[in-house]
C-alpha cells in the first residue's frame, strides 16, 4: 500500500473541544484498505477522542474526516455503519441481560442487507458458538470483548476501529483475541487498532502514530517504531 492510494479513511487537521478546552490538535492520519494501522498512547493521550470523533461522538470540533472518498463528518454513528464503518468501543456495550445469540442480532439492527450470518463469525471466535445461548453478562471478560468484536462485524464493514481491545484481559487471553484480529485483517478487513499494548500492536500492524496530548508526534511503519529509540524508551521500557 503507498500513500498514492486513496485512503480509506483519512483524518485531515482535527481538533476537538471539551467546554472550550482543546484536547486534539490538529491530528491527521490514514488508513488504507487491507492494512492494519496502530494509534499508541498513554491514558489521557486522546485516543478516545479521537475514534469518537470518527463516528461523530464529538460536537465541538474542526477538521475533515473522510471514508472512501466522502467527507463523513459529524454523521451520526448509525450513518457510519450503514457505510461500512463499525466500532468495537472501550467498554464493549454489550447487553448483559441477553444471550450471545441476541447480542450478536442487534449487530444487524441497522443494516438489514448484507450483513453476515453468525455462523461465519464463529469461525473467528469459536468458544462464541458453545456459548451462544449464554447471557452476555455471565461471560469472562475475554469472551465479552469477542462478542464485541463478532458483533461489530454482522453488519459486514468495510473497516473495523477497536477502541484498546486488550484493556483488562490476561496475556493469554490478549494473544487470542489479537490472533483473531490478524485472522480477519487477513480476510481483507481493514483495522485502526487503538491500543496501549504498544509491543502486540506493533507486531501485527503495517503502520502506526503515537499520539501524546493530543497530538500526533510521530509516524511510520510498524517495524520503524518498534525499533526507534525514543518509542522503546518512552513505551517498552528498554
């Protein structure tokens, strides 16, 4: 993938304001289709902002957003689904009181045509099918972040954000649910993976940026920033 390529997302000069106070500056980054593109940061970096943004979470802001060649912001967030951009955020959102089986229906909801049979996603996430008749709420938090995943993909996207899918889950539990991430990139899906594991991110990503108060302040391939001094320093302790 080169830059040439039209993106298929692409933030241009986005900021953002909470009561007046700016929390993004002027961020701009891309994702290209087939790739799986990191953002890394500390608590309190901006990345939420950032992916609520995206799907038109946030009110006060400046800057463009655009997805296959369309400006797309400020549409609500049903609007991105039907265009093929689904979210997985940070607290899952699941309905606890449902089984996985009416979770995942609800992933269809606002699209109707087109959307993928949970039988397919199953593939991805096997131990959902035994559960399938299990309440959401009663599953171990590895389990609900792959219903959150598998129910993101029902309606069929184009492209996947995943709002720091490792977050509370135990290492072993973390590999399998980044493998199945690697497994559907290799499907074709394109993924903005907003993380702060920045070790597994960066393994399994083509790109990525760090993002640091609000701001993007550094950029490139994967294996650029997992071998750059001030990156290890700053993120993996070495």
């Amino acid at each position: 993938m080169n830059r040439a390529e039209s993106p298929l997302l692409e933030i241009r000069q986005l900021s953002v304001f909470y009561s007046g106070l700016q929390v993004l500056w002027e961020v701009s980054l891309f994702i290209n289709r087939g790739e799986i593109v990191t953002l890394l940061g500390a608590n309190g970096a901006g990345k939420t902002t950032l992916v609520q943004s995206v799907f038109g979470l946030t009110k006060d802001r400046k800057g463009q957003i655009f997805f296959e060649g369309t400006e797309i912001t400020g549409l609500p967030a049903f609007e991105m689904i039907k265009r093929g951009l689904a979210l997985v955020p940070e607290k899952r959102e699941l309905f606890p009181k449902m089984t996985v089986e009416e979770n995942l229906e609800l992933g269809g909801f606002s699209k109707r045509e087109g959307i993928v049979a949970p039988e397919e996603i199953f593939k991805f996430f096997p131990i959902l099918k035994e559960r399938k008749k299990q309440l959401a709420g009663t599953l171990s938090g590895g389990e609900q972040q792959m219903l959150a995943i598998a129910r993101a993909l029902i309606p069929k996207p184009a492209m996947l954000v995943l709002d720091e899918p490792s977050l509370g889950l135990s290492p072993l539990i973390v590999s399998s649910v980044l493998d199945a991430i690697k497994k559907l990139n290799q499907e074709g899906l394109s993924i903005l993976l907003v993380e702060q594991n920045v070790q597994h991110a960066l393994e399994m990503s083509h790109r990525g940026y760090i993002l640091e108060t609000g701001r993007i302040v550094k950029g490139g391939s994967s294996s650029d920033l997992l071998h750059d001094d001030q990156v290890q320093a700053a993120y993996l302790g070495t």
